[in-house]
C-alpha cells in the first residue's frame, strides 16, 4: 500500500486554526446527531419485526 503524499499548507494563524477546528467539530457532532437518529430509526423497524413473535 503506498502511502499518500502529505498535504502541505501554509502556517495559518491561531485564529484561522481555532477556527477550523470549531468548523470540525461542528460537522463531526452534526453527523454524531444524525448518526443517532439513523440507529434510533433502524432499532424502531427492528422492534416492529420482531412483535409478531413475542405477541404468540
């Protein structure tokens, strides 16, 4: 496997960085939200199968 080259930017100032990561982490908790309203729903159809075997 070879390896990808790094990807080189210019040094960008503190407040550019703090920036960047806040924009990060907004996007990551965004898709950790939608991440568990996708298994909420998934879990929900699971239980809706599943109901005919514990209702004999």
């Amino acid at each position: 496997a070879r390896k990808r080259p790094a990807l080189r930017r210019a040094p960008l100032p503190e407040k550019e960085k703090l920036a960047d990561l806040m924009e990060v982490q907004l996007q990551l908790q965004l898709l950790d939200e939608r991440c568990a309203q996708e298994q909420m729903e998934i879990q929900k159809r699971y239980d809706r199968l599943r109901r005919p075997l514990f209702d004999k």
